[in-house]
C-alpha cells in the first residue's frame, strides 16, 4: 500500500485516461528504498557510500557523494515501450544559469543503455535533455530531446517529467512542474535496441568557471504510456504540505495576470493610427518586403525575414502599444526594444554592418537590444532575449496563436512597458512577462535606444494599427 501511494504521488503512475488501472513500470525507485521495482519484479538498489536521504515533497530525495555517485542496480528492463513517461525530481545546490565562458558542463542523472536524462549547463543556458535509442551513423535515427530554461533556482525541488513516443516524428513533450513547456528544436522517431543491464543515477555538474552544482534526485518513475499536462498538474496540486512553487521566469508559464501597461503612459513620443500615408523619413526597412497603409492599417507583406525600425528614438523608460492582427496561425512576430549600434554608436551610423533582415545581424552582430517574441504560431512559446548574444532571458505563453487555434480573430493589443531595468510584455492587459536586467548576468543593462518590429519569413502578412510611445508617468 505505500509504494503504491509513493508512486502515485510521484505523479506517474498512470495517464488520465487509465488512471483507475495498475500501470506498467519499466522503472521505479524512491530513495530510501533498498529495492527498485522492475515490471512484475524487484532487484536491489545499492545506495552509493556517503550519499546521504533528505526530504523531498514526495518522500524522500538523496543527496550524491562527493563523487557524485548516487546508486545504482544491475537489471534486464526487457523490451522499452515504444510509449513512455519518465518523471524526475530534481534539486540543485546553487542557481543554474548560461555559462557565458568555456565549455558546458554536462551531469547524467539517469543513464542506463537504452536511456540517458542529462541536465547541462552553457552557452543557451541550462538544460535537461534526453538520449534514447542505439546512436547510428545517421544521428537523427536517435531519439533527442532537449528541453531549455533561463535559469533553474537553487534549493528548489523541480518535477520534470518527459513523454515520448519512439516511431513517431515530433513526439517528444517536456513538462516542469506540470507545465509543458515549448516544443524541442529536434525530435525524430527512434528505436531501442533493449539492452539495459544496469542504472545508474548521479547528480554532480562540474564546469570551468563555476562551483560544481550538486544535484539531490528524488523518487524517478518511467512507465509505458504517457500522460498529460493536466493530469500532472493535478497530481502536483493535491500533494499535502508542499505548495506548487511561483514560477519566476524559469519557464514556461501556464498563467497570465491582468496588467495594464497604458496606464503607465504619459507624454505622447510618437503616436500613428496608420489613417494616412507614411512619412518616408519616419521608418527605416530592412529586408525585402511591402509596406503601406491600406484601409486604415499597415499592412506590412514578406516573403523572407524583414525588420522595420522607427526613426525617432526612445528614452531607456517608456510604453509602446500597437494593435496586431496576423494573417495566419503560422508565423513569427518580434519586437526589438532599447535597440542601439554598439560602442556608443547610432543604430542608423553608416559605419555599421549593413542589416539585411537576417537574424544574426540584430542577435550577434554590432548592435545592441533587448527582444521579444510576441507571437510565434505553431512553437508554443513566445521568449525575451538579450543581445548581442541571443541569450534566452525569459519564457512565457503565446496567447495570440492559443487564440487563433481556439478560432479568434483579433487583433490584439500588445504593449511593452520599460521601468529602469524592469520590462514587462502585455496582450490584451495580461501580463505575460517580467525581466528584470541585473546588469552583471548578461552584462550592462541596455539604455534607451530604437523600437523595431520584425517579421520571420513564413508570416507572409501582418496588420498593425494605433501604434503609440509615451514617456511614463512620474
């Protein structure tokens, strides 16, 4: 009775539509146990020698050796199903951020031959990704996943959770905390070749630079079958004494606040209902693209990635607001802020590279900015980042594709508020994300500088209207 009530506390015991039947267990084990359950079977766990129990919010967890080295057990799992769910909790030692210098660290928690979870730490920041299958000579014909966040807090117990579906092509779904979080860049049908003979579980991260980050694991199921969003959360929610943690930028979020950005706004900067013919002066174009006012709108056409900036310059401290209105599910819409050359030059200084719509020119190039993807169709997410660097500073929810998939037409009223070195994005007065710059993680905060719109290549048309900048209240 116990570890039938550990496992369902560990929230993967079954998916929501079976959730009344014993599930089949490829592998369970929860610290403290000194057996781990395989299928119908059991086979002893042999705990490392100086890993040491601590509590987790689904019994206990268990903190590694000083070689990193948690346990493991010698065991035939048999044949993988091609349908799975492994859940992980996972606690570190101190805050998992992008290392900005020198090569990644990478930590396998769960590795055995068929199966590897991993939890790295670089470039693109922190990481949990998955391994599976036999590698072959043709990469792709492995299953990968590869799940990203801003950042993993120090001291916090996370659940991560991933289903697959090995034949199957763009199957693989990520959840932390309960929350799915945005599609993998890669995942291709793979196949296991059912060849464990042994788990291991570790949870030690060392990298050049930084202090290594001890990884505490707690109970870890994998199960045949996967189950869902909504299932997990639930089960999240109704563990006793543990509240399920705010999420603060780390990933994506499932909740959007009321906010009101407009109301921040003061003396108009610049304002335009797109009733009359633009101002040539008014605009500078990058990319090959169309754009004119037709109907009372801008109407802005591409065939390839495009930017367009207005030429009259923010503060560092202001509000911008514009009605969006896509013309189909499929497609990307960003908006650049604080947006400046580099080394104290203008945006518009001849001296600069010449920008061609190409994202590396505003991303990794010799200007500076901070940006946001407002509106990204069928991806999941929309994300903030910071540049020159492209680095991932914050998730959210895509509110305008979730309602263009639910049939809505819009548009939408969009609105980007900047207070010192805090920024908040809006649609619809609902907050779906606050960054705050420290000035030391990504380097020095951004000033003022240019707002830029951008549109990837498969949006094909956008509208926009009633566009107005304000200065803030006092």
């Amino acid at each position: 009775m116990r570890e039938r009530i550990i496992l369902i506390v560990a929230l993967v015991l079954v998916s929501a539509s079976c959730a009344a039947q014993e599930p089949k267990i490829v592998f369970f084990w929860s610290p403290g146990n000194a057996e781990a359950r395989v299928g119908a079977g059991r086979v002893a766990f042999n705990l490392a020698p100086g890993a040491k129990l601590i509590d987790c919010p689904v019994g206990k967890g268990v903190l590694p050796n000083k070689d990193g080295k948690i346990g493991s057990c010698d065991v035939k799992l048999g044949a993988i199903p091609e349908q799975g769910t492994l859940s992980i909790w996972l606690k570190f030692s101190r805050e998992m951020r992008l290392a900005l210098k020198g090569e990644p660290g990478v930590a396998p928690i769960f590795r055995c031959e068929d199966l590897t979870l991993s939890v790295s730490e670089g470039k693109g920041g922190p990481a949990i990704g998955v391994l599976a299958g036999p590698l072959l000579k043709n990469a792709k014909y492995r299953g990968k996943f590869g799940c990203g966040f801003t950042h993993l807090r120090a001291g916090q117990w996370y659940n991560f959770t991933v289903t697959y579906n090995a034949p199957v092509k763009n199957a693989w779904r990520g959840m932390l905390n309960g929350v799915t979080q945005p599609e993998p860049w890669w995942e291709w049908p793979f196949r296991f070749e059912n060849k464990t003979t042994r788990v291991e579980l570790t949870g030690l991260l060392r990298r050049e630079g930084a202090e290594p980050a001890i990884i505490a694991v707690g109970p870890v199921v994998w199960i045949d079958g996967q189950i869902t969003a909504k299932y997990m959360m639930s089960e999240l929610k109704s563990i006793k004494g543990w509240t399920l943690p705010e999420n603060r930028g780390e990933g994506l979020q499932v909740f959007s606040e009321l906010f009101d950005a407009e109301a921040l706004g003061g003396k108009v900067i610049y304002e335009n209902k797109f009733d009359a013919p633009l101002k040539q002066d008014e605009w500078q174009l990058e990319g090959p693209m169309t754009m004119k006012v037709e109907a009372g709108r801008l109407v802005v056409r591409n065939d390839n990635h495009v930017t367009f900036w207005l030429k009259k310059k923010c503060p560092r401290d202001f509000m911008a607001a514009w009605d969006f209105q896509p013309s189909q599910l499929e497609g990307l819409a960003i908006v650049f802020i604080s947006c400046d050359g580099l080394g104290g030059k203008d945006l518009f200084d001849p001296t600069l590279k010449k920008r061609s719509g190409q994202f590396h020119q505003y991303t990794r190039g010799d200007v500076r900015s901070y940006h946001f993807s407002y509106y990204a169709g069928t991806r999941g997410s929309a994300n903030a980042r910071k540049n020159p660097g492209l680095f991932m500073v914050g998730m959210c929810r895509d509110i305008i594709s979730e309602d263009l998939k639910a049939g809505k037409k819009g548009p939408w009223r969009v609105a980007v508020a900047r207070r010192g070195n805090r920024i908040d994005v809006s649609v619809d007065k609902k907050r779906l994300l606050t960054f705050i710059d420290d000035g030391t993680t990504w380097g020095p905060a951004h000033g003022g500088g240019y707002l830029g719109l951008r549109q990837m290549k498969r949006s094909k048309l956008i509208w926009y209207d009633n566009l107005v900048i304000r200065e803030l209240k006092q």
